[in-house]
C-alpha cells in the first residue's frame, strides 16, 4: 500500500511541477520577490502580473477545452 501511495503522490507532484499554470504562476510570485532587484516599478509589475494572469486563465480555458 505504501508502494502504491509513493508512486501517487510522485506522479501528483510531477503534475504539478510540469503544468504550465503552475509555472506562470511561480513565475509571476518571482516577479513579484525580485521586482526592486529588477529596478521594476509598481506598475510594471502589475502588468507583469496581468499579463500572467490571463495565461494562467487561459491555459486552464485550453485545460477545460481538452477534456
């Protein structure tokens, strides 16, 4: 049974590390982090993170088409 638990939570969090949305979004929370470091503005990042946003919805739009 264990067996069987390890292999489903492995095949779990290489969905989720694999998964486009996830990628976004973690891209967007660095964004977010480093944005001084990036000499990155308010506004900048906030059409950074807009820009995020609507792939992350449309990826999962493109999610919802497939199944």
């Amino acid at each position: 049974m264990k067996k069987i638990k390890n292999w489903f939570t492995g095949l779990f969090i290489k969905q989720i590390f694999t998964s486009k949305k996830f990628i976004y979004t973690l891209i967007g929370v660095l964004t977010t982090l480093l944005s001084k470091e990036f000499g990155l503005n308010p506004d900048e990042v906030s059409k950074i993170l807009m820009s995020i946003a609507a792939l992350v919805v449309g990826q999962g739009l493109s999610d919802i088409a497939k199944k």
